[in-house]
C-alpha cells in the first residue's frame, strides 16, 4: 500500500528564483523574516525527501525543512539554507483500523497542519468509523 502512495505522490518540482512561484513559497506564515534559498524544493513522498537531501548534501548545500510552515522563528530563513525543502503537499492524513485492536492508528505526515487534521478526522468519523 505505501508503495502505490509513494507512487502516486506528487512532485518533486524544483523552484528557483525567477519562477514566478518562487515568492509566494518562500515564507510559510512567518512574514517577519524572508530567505533567499537557492531553490525551493517541493516534495510529496519519503522517497523524494530522501533524495533531495542526498542531492543538497553532496553539493554542500544546507537545507532546512518547512512542513506546516507555522514556525515564527527563522529556521527555514536562514541566510544560510540554499535548499529549503517545503513538506506541504505531503498532507494526506491516513487511518488504518487493522493496525491496532482497540483504538484507531492515524497516520500524520509531516505536512499536516491543523486544519488538515481536523478535517480529516471529521471525514474519516464520518464515512469510516
């Protein structure tokens, strides 16, 4: 099962300066400090992660993770960090009723904020409990 999710997921796309993209992904809800990385690498499955970090690392680049995009502090802004691997599309909330006996395993990706937990768990209360 994790293998046809990982087939299906979306991206990697890589978003350099100059795309017109690239603005509108540099900040998650932190508008107080801005980086510049050398690219934003949006990614939708492990295996991407994997090897977007394999890439940065024998580059010599520094990366830094932004999943929910809700930190007020400048890990991901750092003048430093020339690969900022952005997690958001992987925000796909699983529920897996045969993992456990006696109370429900939900899965949360990296990606998932609040919102996307809420709503999921009102889905899945709904149509699969």
């Amino acid at each position: 099962m994790q293998a046809a999710a990982e087939a299906a997921a979306f991206g990697p796309v890589k978003i350099r300066p100059g795309d017109p993209r690239y603005d509108g992904l540099l900040r998650g809800n932190n508008f107080r400090q801005v980086g510049r990385p050398d690219e934003i690498r949006v990614v939708g499955s492990t295996d991407q992660v994997v090897r977007a970090v394999a890439e940065a690392v024998r580059a010599g680049r520094r990366v830094a993770v932004r999943s929910g995009g809700h930190c007020y502090e400048n890990f991901t802004t750092d003048p430093a960090v020339r690969v900022l691997l952005d997690l958001s599309s992987m925000d796909e909330i699983g529920y897996d009723a045969a993992r456990e006996v006696s109370a429900a395993h939900i899965s949360l990706p990296d990606g998932a904020d609040g919102s996307n937990v809420a709503d999921s768990i009102q889905r899945a209360a709904q149509t699969q409990w």
